[in-house]
C-alpha cells in the first residue's frame, strides 16, 4: 500500500504545473467565452455561395489560449505532454482509488465507517 501512495505523490507532484496550466487555461477560455459570446454564423446566401470570411483584427486571446490548452503552442512537445498528462489523470484517478479504498477497509474495521470522513 505505501508503494501506491508513493506513486500517488510522486504522480501527481510531477504532473501538477500542467494540470495547473491545463485548468487555468481552460477556466479561461471558458469565462472568455461567457463574456464574449461568438457571433452568429452569417446568413446562407440564395446561391449557397458561402460569404466572405473577414479574420479579426489583434490578438485573440481566446485562440492564444486555446493554443496553451491544446499543446499546440508548445508544438510536438505538446502534444506528447498532453498524452503524458491525460495517462497521469487516469493513473491519479486509480491510484486515489486503490488508496481510498485501503484506508475505507481500515476504518470499516475500526468501527468508524462513513463514506466520507467526518
């Protein structure tokens, strides 16, 4: 059981600058969106020819953003960390599990059982 804990800690003191960006990344994109609501799509015209596409000036952050989120910005590296920290997820999430369930046994024996700790 302390070897779960010890990957549990280990895990998740590696991952947690990207979980951090990931979140405050997303949370921002999110509250972006909520205070700058996109456009409406333009009207199709009679010809089904599409209109004109006109690119915002300056910068978006909404895109800037999205970019940090997705891994892109940091190109194939990125890409890598985002496989590396969606693996980290499932195992934080298996192994909180694994030592939940350790630590709920000991208690159900103990006489204090509760699903959540009082």
């Amino acid at each position: 059981m302390n070897t779960v804990k010890r990957y549990h800690r280990w895990a998740g003191s590696a991952l947690a600058l990207f979980f951090i960006v990931i979140a405050t990344t997303g949370i921002a994109m999110q509250v972006d969106l909520f205070l700058n609501p996109p456009p409406p799509p333009p009207p199709v015209t009679a010809d089904n020819t599409p209109p004109p596409v006109t690119k915002p000036q300056g910068i978006q952050w909404h895109y800037v953003l999205q970019d940090i989120h997705a891994g892109y910005y940091f190109g194939g590296a990125g890409k890598i960390i985002n496989v590396v920290c969606g693996l980290g997820l499932l195992v934080l999430s298996f192994t909180g599990l694994m030592v939940y369930w350790e630590l709920l046994k000991r208690r159900i024996k103990t006489g204090r059982w509760h699903f959540f700790w009082r």
